[in-house]
C-alpha cells in the first residue's frame, strides 16, 4: 500500500470496449487478464448490456425471499442444461469467493444432517485459492494470503498438486492416506480443475482429478471443483473437468457466469446434496444473502449462455488458444525465461529469480507492457495472459507481440 501511494502513477480506466482498456489520458490497453478472468465476451458485449437494459427497466432486484422470479429460475434451469452430469440443483450468491463459501457451508451442513457433525475438516491443494471470505481463506494455500489470519481459520489439510512430471502417484498417495486416516473428519476436498489461477496459472494432470473422484466415492467425501476461474470456456471446453471426464457433487461458478459483468455467483449440486435439506425448517439451508439471485446478474448470465451458443464461442477460441500456445511456446527461448505453459485460453510464462505473489520481476514487465499498450497484470514471476475468448485475432496477435517485447525488454534485451 505504502509503494501504491508513494510511486502513485495509478491507472484510471474511464471507458471498456471489446479487448481495450481506455485510461482518462486517452490512452488505450489490450486487457491481458480480461478483467481478472471474468470479462470472458470481451467489455460492453452490445447483447449483454441489451439484456441489463432490458432487466432493469422491469425488474432491478427482489430478494428470493419467498420470492421467485423468471430470470433466476431460467438461469437455474438452463446452468443446469450445460452443468456437468449429475448437478441439478443451483444456489445463487454475489461472487466467487461466496460461492465457495455456500459450497463449504452447504458441506458442513450437508454431514450434520447425515448425522456426521463431525465432518468440520477440509482438504485443498498447496497453492490453492478459493476466495477472500474467511471460509475460503481456510482453503487458501498461497502464503501470503493465508498467513496474517493463521490460528482464525478452519481446519484445511493442503497436499501437493501434482504440477511435476512423474509426481502423480505420489500426490494421490497422499490425498489417499489424508482420506483414509481422516474419513471421520473430512467434510469435503475442494479443487480447482486442471489450474491453479492465483498460484500462477499452474497446470496439473487431470488424472489427479479423476484420482479424487474416486477416493471421494470410496470414503463418501463430498468433492467441490471451484470453477470460478478455469469455467465458461477458460481451458478449452466450458467446465475444466471435462478434461478429465467426471463430475463434483459440488461446482462454484462466478467470473464468467456475467461474463465479469456484474457480481453474481452459482454453487451447483447433486440431489443427493440437495435432498439432504429437506425435511423439517431447521433443515433448511439458512444462507439469504441480500442479492442472491439478483434480476439483474441473472438476464445477463443467461445472455451469455445464449451468446456463447449462437456465437459459437468455445469453437473460435479453439484456433485464438492455438495462437496463444505457439506464442508462449516461441518465448521459452527468451532471457529470463524459465518455462513456458498454455491451456485453452491461458498463456503463462515463468520469470528467473524469486518466485511467489511477492516476486518483483512481473512487475518489470508489466510496466513494458503499459509503455507498449497492453495491461499485463503478473503473479509475481508468472507474466500471463487470459483474454477475453472471443479477442479479435489482431488484437490477440498485437498483445501477444506486447508480451515477448516486453519480457525481452525486461530482461535488457530491447
Ligand atoms: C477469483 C476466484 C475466486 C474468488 O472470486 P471473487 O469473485 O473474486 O470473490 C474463487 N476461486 C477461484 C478459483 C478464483 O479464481
């Protein structure tokens, strides 16, 4: 905060449009992280601020209070239509981190009614992040998160991510013997699918994946896959677990379910889970966030999901994430660089030197990249991109010339 207000040369964006930033000097960016992994349509899609147009002239906000209305209930309907096999019941909440915390407190819950209260434990990955909330905080496992609030925080056991080649069966090993010796105790294991964002934009082997959904039906453990990042189309196809062809009986979508338009979350489950609830009133699940399932949020999600069929969003990006992967690719061989990976619509690269959020060299190339048009927020070392999924091929073409200028720059090359 200190450097924030000292060096203070903030970046006053005044006006979005498609994959650009405009500053209030007039100056135009390539938004590199597409607005922290939301804005997944590119800014001011016309259709979606037709839609929230539209919704607020009828219908700003009621509460779900005893209250239905169409747009919640259509976008329930239709989530389920696209959500992975077996998820048929939607919880609506405000962002991402809310969403993990309803996927975490509908666990808890879920196993006291089982009769099994005490199921209070958590399991997630070493550099794991779910959110800001104190429940997802709990699950966090990149340190600097995670540490001023150590001693506040729910139980969570944080095993490794299989991220090296060969370490698969060593980490399911480990989630095993965390399983078999904890089964009394564990409520849930929460993952975020095939990428850790905040952690870098790790990638791991979906077989990990499909380990977990296994050792979760062997000890009847709930399995929670957070997607509010890897969701909507960021990997390739609309939910990361596809790639490793299974189900959660929890998923956590925010981000991209407005396409970063407005804050709104969704915790999806099974009807076992959902079944679970019912029964007499203190069964119910008691979680009435003011905005949950607001009108508003809820039209655009559901004109997203229309944009995404009739704009055939997943199948363009297939040959925009292939221009990403030879870019990255090409870059392996700069100065600096220490390695190089891409999936679906993520790019990321690896800088020499110290590693973690706090890490400066990002930072270097980050003020290239402004000097050259392009807003390329790093995570610490990692320099990355996630553009939006349907970035014209020139401008996808331009921020990724922005990225090797500027890691090459960075490195006193150019
Ligand atoms: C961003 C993110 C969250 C938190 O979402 P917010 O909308 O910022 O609260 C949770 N999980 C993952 C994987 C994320 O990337």
């Amino acid at each position: 905060m200190q450097e924030w207000r000292e060096r203070g040369d903030p970046l006053v964006i005044e006006r979005t449009f498609g994959s650009r930033l405009f500053d209030a000097d007039g100056r135009s960016y390539l938004d590199a992280n597409a607005s922290w992994w939301s804005s997944s349509l590119g800014h001011g899609h016309p259709r979606l601020v037709a839609a929230l147009r539209r919704q607020a002239e009828s219908l700003c906000h009621t509460p779900l209070a005893g209250i239905a209305h169409a747009p919640a209930a259509e976008l329930a309907e239709a989530l389920c239509r696209v959500a992975p096999a077996g998820l048929e019941h939607v919880f609506f909440s405000d962002d991402g981190s809310t969403a993990v915390e309803v996927a975490m407190k509908l666990a808890l819950q879920f196993w006291a009614q089982q009769g099994r209260p005490e199921r209070r434990a958590f399991v997630a990955l070493e550099g794991a992040f779910h959110g800001e909330t104190l429940g997802a905080t709990a699950l966090g496992g990149v340190e600097v998160f995670r540490r001023p609030f150590e001693g506040a925080l729910l139980e969570c056991h944080h095993l490794p991510p299989p991220l090296e080649p060969g370490s698969l069966d060593r980490c399911v090993d480990a989630l095993e013997r965390t399983l078999a010796r904890d089964t009394r105790r564990i409520a849930a294991v929460v993952l975020e699918p095939v990428v850790q964002g905040a952690a870098g934009m790790r990638l791991y082997d979906p077989a990990y994946l499909r380990a977990a959904r296994e050792l979760c039906d062997r000890y009847d453990v709930l399995l929670v896959f957070d997607e509010v990042m890897s969701g909507y189309g960021r990997t390739g196809p609309l939910w990361a677990c596809a790639h490793a062809g299974i189900a959660p009986d929890v998923l956590c979508t925010a981000k991209g379910l407005t396409a970063g338009i407005l804050p709104m979350a969704a915790t999806l489950t099974t009807r076992r889970v959902f079944e679970g609830f019912l029964g007499d009133p203190e069964r119910a699940f008691y979680y009435g966030h003011t905005f949950c399932g607001n009108p508003l949020g809820a039209a655009v999600a559901l004109e997203v999901l229309r944009v995404f069929e009739d704009e055939h969003v997943l199948e363009r990006a297939k040959p925009k994430a292939l221009r990403i992967a030879r870019a990255f690719a090409a870059m392996a061989a700069l100065p600096g660089v220490t390695s190089v990976r891409s999936l679906g619509m993520i790019g990321a690269l690896d800088l020499a030197g110290d590693a973690g959020y706090l890490a400066r060299a990002g930072w270097r190339v980050y003020a290239e990249a402004r000097a050259r048009g392009a807003y390329l927020r790093p995570l610490g070392n990692v320099v990355y991109v996630t553009p939006s999924l349907n970035i014209p091929d020139a401008d996808l073409d331009r921020l990724l010339a922005i990225v090797h200028e500027s890691v090459t720059a960075a490195a006193g090359g150019a």
